[in-house]
C-alpha cells in the first residue's frame, strides 16, 4: 500500500516508545502546598469541603511539613486563620499573627523550604473582604498601605516570596516600594495577577473563614468572560515589579495561562484552586472518577499550557504518584 497518509500510532506502540516522545513531565518540585495555620493548640481539623486538606495549629505543622519536605515539594504557600478579626484586619500585619509565627516556626524547622506568604486581607477583616470597607465600597487606594504593612511583615517573619492576592490596584508596585525601603529588595513578588471572581473558590472559604459577609468580589476580582483584561491586569503587574505571575484559578482559565505565558518572559504559576480539588475528591470518593489518573491529567495539562509552577492541594498526592 501507498503510504498516503500519516502513521503517527508509530510513536504509541509501546509504553517505552510513549514515554521516549512524552513533551511534559511533572516533577514534585513544580509544586506549591497550600498550608493553613490557625491559633490555638494540638489542632488538626478537616476542612469539610476539602477531604485531606487541614487547618494546623503550630504545634502540628511539623508532621505536615515533614512530609511535604519528604515527598520531594521544596516550597509552600501560608495561609492564616486568625483568633480575632475587625474592620481593619490587624491581625495580618501583626509581628505576632498567626501567619507570621506560622513562617517563622516553618523557616526555623525547614530553612530549606521555600516559604510564599499569601498577602491580602479577606481572612482578618470581620467583613471578609479583601481591602478597607466604607459605605459599602471596597476602597482600593486606602488598602493599598495596609497591604504593603502586612508584606513587610511577613517578609520580617522570614517569608521567602510575597504572593499579594488582594487584586487592588497598583498592589505590586506599593509592596515593591515598602519591601525595598526595609532592606527586603531581595524577596521576590509572585503576584496573583489574574484573579477571576470565581465559584472555584468557595472551598477555601470554609478553609480559611474569609467568606464576604456582603455583596461579592466582582469590583475588583476580574470577570470570567474577558481574556484580553488577563493581559492588561498582567502587564501592569510586570510594569510594577512582579517576579512571577499568578493565573487562577487554573482548569477553567488554561487558555489565559497560555496566552500569559506566550506574552511575559516571567515564571507563570497556576493556582489549582479549591474548588477544583473538592469536585475531584468527591468523585473519587464516590467511585465516580479515578482520582489518580484525572488528577495527574490535570496537573499534566496545567504544565503542558504553560504553568512553570502549580499551587495545588493535590501536591502531596501527585508527588507520590509521580515517585511511584
Ligand atoms: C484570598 C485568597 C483566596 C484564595 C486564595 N487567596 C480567596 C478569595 O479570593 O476569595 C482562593 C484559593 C482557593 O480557592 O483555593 N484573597
């Protein structure tokens, strides 16, 4: 027979053949461990909506830790339940928060791990939003100061990157400008500089307790829909200072990371968000899915679109079935 067409099946025949012209491969060092320290004492409470995933007291970190470091992942992303929350959200620029002594136990026992601090408000403010609250309005310029104070204060506690989530205006270049006047000009900025207003993230909310307690994030977290705004908001972060940028979530947003990654020259990284993990785990608990294999379809997919890094719950899991 003449051969008219393509025998591209040549290249699948067998499992080493595959494996020989694979173009993406995971590795446990892509991701990032979410981490949710909350005050008080021997706590390790499932999050209800996020089987596997825990908010620890310090005391119960280490065990955490230890097998994150064991498992190959070399950095986490730190996020605080604070005891007492107000208006201005003190607790996240306090020397002593929860979040603060969070990163300075983890860089005191695994100075090898490298430490992001999520940077916003929403989980100190009573209201749950992300920035100052008046008359009903989130005030961008106002917050901005807070924001810087709450970076400053993290990168004191030992934070080795800054991840500002609070999607104000202008949050890079404040944090940028409040780092490098307190000697941090060495600590990066991996911005959330695509956030969508999205429905992925209601898990995270029982995690964290950073529910809006009014209206929703629409005024400043982006809408669904755009594309080309991805590219302006990522712009204007490169512009300012960022190190890395953030796209979230990732499953439903794929072709905004590609388009970023195809756009900047920065490190992109994808947060795999909470929803995202909640769907998967209830339908690999109930039999509906295989977990394993969908979940390290995913991850491959979130890499092979252009995520250099990956903020995932699933971190320990993928890990261990990368090893396997
Ligand atoms: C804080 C923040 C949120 C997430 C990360 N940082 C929540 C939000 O914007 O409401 C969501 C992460 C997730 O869903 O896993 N602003």
């Amino acid at each position: 027979m003449k051969a008219s067409f393509h025998r591209h099946r040549r290249l699948r025949t067998t499992a080493g053949m595959r494996k020989l012209v694979r173009e993406t491969e995971l590795r446990a060092s892509d991701f990032i461990y979410p981490i949710f320290a909350i005050e008080g004492e021997n706590i390790k409470s499932e999050v209800p909506s996020m089987p596997g995933v825990y908010q620890l007291s310090l005391d119960r970190l280490n065990e955490e830790l230890e097998e994150v470091a064991s498992l190959g992942i070399q950095s986490v992303i730190v996020f605080g339940v604070p005891e007492h929350k107000d208006a201005v959200g003190s607790e996240a620029y306090h020397d002593h928060g929860i979040v603060q002594k969070a990163i300075a136990k983890i860089k005191e026992d695994f100075p090898e791990l490298v430490v992001v601090a999520d940077t916003c408000l929403c989980e100190y403010t009573d209201h749950g939003h992300c920035g100052l609250v008046e008359n009903g309005e989130i005030l961008n310029d106002e917050s901005l100061a807070l924001l810087a104070k709450t970076a400053v204060s993290q990168a004191r506690a030992g934070a080795d990157i800054i991840a500002p989530s609070n999607m104000m205006d202008g949050f890079v270049a404040a944090i940028r400008e409040a780092l490098d006047e307190e000697g941090f000009t060495n600590v990066p900025i991996m911005s959330y500089a695509v956030k969508y207003a999205s429905a992925f993230y209601g898990p995270f909310r029982d995690a964290a307790g950073s529910s809006p307690q009014f209206g929703d994030r629409k005024t400043y977290q982006m809408d669904y829909a755009n594309r080309l705004e991805a590219i302006r908001e990522a712009k204007s972060d490169v512009e300012e200072g960022a190190d890395f940028l953030i796209v979230k979530p990732t499953l439903s947003y794929l072709d905004i990371v590609r388009d970023v990654k195809n756009e900047f020259d920065l490190p992109v990284v994808g947060y795999n968000v909470s929803g995202e993990y909640s769907i998967v785990k209830a339908g690999g608990q109930n039999g509906w899915i295989d977990e394993k294999a969908l979940v390290l379809e995913m991850l491959t997919s979130m890499k092979r679109a252009g995520c250099d890094l990956i903020i995932t719950y699933f971190a320990k899991d993928a890990a261990k079935w990368i090893a396997e």
